[in-house]
C-alpha cells in the first residue's frame, strides 16, 4: 500500500484527479434562475460518485463516469448496502455465515438491480485482472503483479478479487463520508465555514493554485476541519472502540471505569 499511495504516485494522478473535480463542481453549479433557491442536491450521493470514480481511475485505470451516466447509479447504491452490511458483520461475525444479505439485497434493490451489478462487476474484474494485455491497470496493477507469499508466487483471482473489492471499498465509501461530513458542518456552522473560507482566499490566489504541496499543508484550519469532522463522525462502516485508560471517563453522565472498551 506504500506503493499504491506514495507522493509520487498520488501527485503523478493530480491531474486526473482536478478533472474528476471538475465535474464535481459543474453538478453543485446552481441554475440560471436568480430569484428562487436551486435544486435541492443529495451531496451523499454526489460524493460518493466522485470517489468511485477517482477510485476506479486512480486504482484501476478504469474510466467509469458515474457522475455524468445516471444509468451507473446503482453501482454506489449497491457499495453504500456493502458498507452496511460489512459495519454489521464486523459487530456480529456469525450473521455473515447465515447468509442473510442475499436475502436482504433481494428486498432492498429487487432481482434487476442485483443482476445489473453482478454483471457489472464481473466484467469490471475481468478487465482489471487480465494480465494478458499487458496493460497498467491502475495502482492495483503493483498488487496484480506482486509476489507476496513464502513461495514468491502470484495472489490467485479470489485473493485478488477480496483485494480489490477491499481496496474499492475503502478507497471510495470511506472519502465520500467523510467529504459528506465536511459539507454538512460547514453549512450548519457558517462562522467556521467563514473562517476557513478566508484562509483559503488568503492562501490561493486563484483556484488553479489549488494543489497538493507546501501552500496546502499550511492550510491549518483546514486541517482541523478535516480532523474534528473525522473524530465527529468517523467513515468507517464499524465501531472505532478505544479502551478507557486509568481513572475511568464520564460519558453523558454515566462513569465508567478504565479497562473497559467504548465506542460511537
């Protein structure tokens, strides 16, 4: 993973990266009437295109365009229902064993939807797994390739699959919540949002200055942003437990003692 998110790598994709922005930005754009508030816009979901897309491009050199192909919008329905179920099985090992979620899936999204993404994926895998081309297919082409085990052998297609699936996962779900969380804050708290405003402003002269390097990582109130917004509401699909240390904590009035794990 040093490799897949090294600073070279993550500043060679910079590029690609703004476009996917871009079109990001053009779907927030407000429309021409000026007397009457815009379409409402579920940033959720907004989000959560951007980040596959960036994920299917940056990771696996796939261009998927579900932020401008309404007839993708399954695919982060679908991750989103994965997520869920994954926080779950995290919690409750044994309901993975039941087989529950295929019951599930087939109430929550009916038989098409179901059979639209398993096609989709499959065709998705096969592409990214294929290593007769001889094509790059993204950063996952470093784990593709790799020899990993005791016997320098090569990962076999489920292995490969339970890593891309993870890394798909991970790299998309996770950054769109935590970019939902970041919006909502900043509309409910307008003074914040008004002060990292400014820092920006004050920072960037214009938006193409807007880059990964020294001027960004100045950018500390952005930062605590992002941390406060990561503590507040973390985007993992599970319980981030901490054990309580010595003399205990209060939390909403009760005690509790040290030694005892406690979570959000």
């Amino acid at each position: 993973m040093s490799q897949i998110l090294s600073d070279e790598a993550v500043k060679e994709y910079e590029p690609r990266l703004i476009d996917h922005l871009n079109i990001f930005l053009e779907q927030l754009e407000p429309g021409k009437s000026t007397v009457s508030w815009s379409e409402p816009r579920d940033l959720s979901v907004l989000c959560m295109r951007l980040t596959l897309d960036v994920m299917c491009d940056f990771g696996f050199g796939q261009n998927l365009g579900s932020q401008l192909n309404q007839d993708l919008s399954f695919i982060p329905r679908v991750f989103q229902s994965y997520s869920w179920r994954m926080g779950i099985y995290e919690q409750y090992p044994q309901l993975a064993y039941l087989g529950v979620e295929r019951l599930a899936s087939w109430f929550q999204y009916g038989k098409k939807l179901e059979k639209s993404f398993r096609s989709w994926s499959e065709n998705f895998a096969s592409t990214v797994l294929d290593r007769r081309d001889g094509k790059r297919k993204g950063q996952f082409s470093i784990i593709r390739d790799s020899k990993f085990s005791a016997a320098g052998t090569l990962l076999n297609d489920l292995e490969l699959w339970a890593e891309g699936s993870f890394m798909m996962l991970a790299g998309s779900d996770t950054t769109a919540i935590a970019m939902s969380g970041i919006l909502f804050y900043l509309a409910h708290y307008p003074e914040v949002y008004k002060a990292l405003a400014n820092e920006i402003r004050l920072t960037f002269g214009n938006v193409s200055e807007i880059r990964s390097g020294p001027k960004l990582i100045s950018c500390s109130y952005l930062s605590a942003c992002i941390t406060e917004t990561l503590r507040i509401c973390p985007p993992v699909p599970g319980i981030p437990w901490r054990e309580i240390e010595s003399g205990g904590i209060v939390v909403d009035g009760e005690h509790l003692p040290s030694g005892y794990d406690v979570g959000t």
